[in-house]
C-alpha cells in the first residue's frame, strides 16, 4: 500500500514538472503578445510659451562651458610610518623582526587656475602637511604642483603648474557682491570632477569659525567634501569666492545647506602677496582689543563708555605703531579710515588688508571726548595671529 502511494506522488509530481516546464518552454518559444505603447505627441509646453527660460537655460550652460576648464582637481599624499602595536607577541619579538609598513594618507580637493602662467589658488587646508601635490585638468591632464605659498589663517594657498591651453579665469571684486545674486559652486566633491552647483549668496561678513580673521560669503550652493579650494562664480564667470567650509552637524560633514567662501578680494590680496614676497603681508598696529559688549556695565562706566559702538584697547604692545600713535589702554575706537567699527574681527580684517607704510585713521573716545589719530601700518610679525582654520577636506 505504502509502495503504490509513493509510485503515485511521484508521478503526480513528474507530472506537474512536466506541464510546468512546457508553459516555460512556451513563453520562451512561443510568440509573445505585443503590448500597445502611444507615447505623447509632443511636449506639454510650446517652447514660444517659456522663452525666457529657454533662452536662461543656454545662458546658464555657456556660463558653465566656459568656466569649467579653469578649475582643477588637487590630490595630496603623505606617507605615515606604521605604528607599533601596543602588545607584543614574544615569540613573534624573538624570532621575527619587525617592520612597520609606512602607509599613505591622501585627500581630495580642488582649485581654481587664476593666471597664464600656471597659479592655481586653493585652500590651505588642503595641501596642509602633505608631501606630494598633484592637479588633475579637465582635459585629462595629471601634473606635479609645486606649492608657491600658503597661509593659514586666510586659508589660501597658491600653487603652480607648468602647462600650456591653460585657461585662467579672472578674480572678480568680492566688495560689489549682494545678497541675494545667483552664484555657481565648482568644484570635485567626493572625486566627482567637474560638479557644478547653484544657488545664491545667502549673507556677507559671517564669522563661520570663532579663530578665523576671515569674514566669509554664506551661500546655499550645495558644498561637500572635495569641493574645498573651488571657485564661487558670479553670472559674468568672475571669481567672487573660494569655497572653504560647510555647516554641518554630522561626523562626516554632510551639506545642509549653509556653505561659506573665501571672499575673493581676500584670495587677490594673498595671491600678490605670495607673489610678491613668498609669503603673506598681513598689516599690523600692536593691539589687543575686546568688544565693548564683552565688558560690564560697571567697567564700560568707569571708562567713560556710555555707546555699545566700537572695541576697546585692553592693551598696547611696547614700541608698536600703536604706540608710537599715542593709543592707550581704555581707548575706545569708533572708525577705521571713516567706517564704523562694529568688533574686533572686523577691526583685525581691515588692519590685515591695508598695505605696509600705509596710513589709518582712527576715530577714538577718550575720556568721553572723541579724538582722530593717524597710525602708521607696518608688517605682522611672523607667526602672529596664525590661528588654524577648521575646515573638513
């Protein structure tokens, strides 16, 4: 009985294979039943009805097409000597010698060719410590750089290429930006070459890190890691920024939406300076200051300070030109060369960026009476100020 019920499943199943095998064999020889497909007629909108944005869209592309060629990707490396573990197998210590296999960090970032020449100006923080620097071009092209001078405090570097069709674009003036205007961010986020975003500048003068001298554009462009060293371009294909940082509350620093730039007029100012020098020239008076919303109302009182406007000088460094101007501790300065003085920061840049032997004036209260002072602008000393700028390659 148990034999004839086995014969019969087994059958049963040899013969549903069977019919399943053939409906397959069917499908696959057989002949399919066409399925019908009436694509639409024509677009939804007659291109005469968006001519504007028509013509935009083609604006927008050779805006691109010709700034394109002139950024570059930039891949540093640096060899790191092994570590020795911390525990030691002592038979492996015995028998076996040991030798640390160096190994090699590199980083991604980008630049921004700015002359026939070969300069390319890129962010401090990308070629930083790194013992080999190379460019790659739009057309393919992988060269060796040599890195003429850097700064970290602006977060601007200058490197230089030997190569010809080299296509420089020009460094706009970062003073006429408004918020509000479109801008196109390029650059090579994650290795993804040539990416090209857009938005607008969001705001000017942000202090995006509390150490840095720098008053950034904020832009929405869409910036991410790589993208470090670019070019922020206006609509006439002008350089107005050199992407630096992003707000991020991530580990890995994801975009959201808040990116910053080095404003152009300060990349010109350490491009001629590097240039010119070798290094950065950075304008120097010989002060500490601190906002005057920093002290208390008891202190603001006692020095006669009865306006929130302006820093005050809390000291002033021996034989500085400072001193040398009659600056006093206690001195509150209102204006520099005629523009209010809203803090320190904004007190440090605009010293920073004047030439040396050049002249200032500072509107000052003392004792509750205003004075006009003329300074004499003299170089920084080297390594001052030098404060890092924390920024994600």
């Amino acid at each position: 009985m148990r034999r004839s019920l086995f014969i019969f499943l087994v059958a049963a199943l040899a013969a549903f294979g069977l019919y399943r095998w053939s409906q397959l064999d069917h499908r696959l020889h057989g002949q399919a039943v066409a399925e019908q497909y009436t694509p639409a007629d024509g677009p939804r909108i007659d291109p005469k009805d968006v001519q504007v944005l028509t013509a935009l869209d083609a604006e927008y592309t050779r805006l691109v097409q010709a700034v394109i060629p002139s950024v570059v990707s930039i891949t540093t490396s640096r060899h790191l000597q092994a570590q020795n573990p911390a525990v030691i197998d002592p038979f492996e210590f015995l028998f076996r010698r040991r030798n640390p296999t160096p190994q090699e960090q590199t980083a991604l970032g980008s630049g921004v060719i700015v002359s026939l020449e070969g300069h390319i100006l890129t962010n401090h923080h990308v070629i930083a410590n790194m013992e080999k620097i190379e460019v790659q071009l739009t057309d393919g092209r992988v060269l060796p750089a040599q890195l003429i001078g850097s700064d970290e405090q602006t977060d601007i570097a200058v490197l230089k290429i030997t190569a010809d069709k080299i296509e420089p674009l020009l460094l706009g003036n970062s003073d006429n930006v408004r918020v509000g205007q479109m801008v196109f961010a390029v650059g090579n986020p994650f290795g993804l070459q040539e990416t090209v975003t857009q938005g607008i500048i969001s705001a000017k003068g942000r202090r995006a890190m509390a150490d840095s001298g720098v008053e950034f554009l904020q832009t929405d462009a869409a910036v991410n890691q790589g993208n470090s060293g670019g070019p922020l371009i206006n609509l006439k294909g002008e350089i107005i920024g050199i992407n630096s940082a992003i707000f991020s509350t991530s580990q890995e620093g994801a975009w959201l939406g808040i990116s910053f730039a080095i404003p152009s007029n300060v990349a010109r100012r350490a491009l001629e300076s590097v240039l010119k020098t070798g290094r950065i020239v950075r304008g120097y008076l010989g002060v500490t200051m601190v906002n005057i919303s920093d002290i208390t109302p008891e202190a603001a009182h006692s020095l006669g300070l009865h306006d929130a406007a302006g820093v005050v000088v809390a000291q002033v460094m021996p034989d500085s030109p400072a001193e040398k101007a009659g600056l006093k501790p206690g001195d509150l300065i209102r204006r520099f060369n005629g523009r209010p003085v809203p803090d320190k920061i904004f007190f440090r840049s605009r010293v920073a960026e004047l030439d040396v032997n050049s002249q200032a004036q500072l509107t000052i209260v003392r004792n509750g009476q205003e004075q006009m002072l003329t300074v004499q602008i003299v170089e920084a000393p080297a390594g001052l100020n030098s404060n890092p700028t924390r920024i994600p390659r």
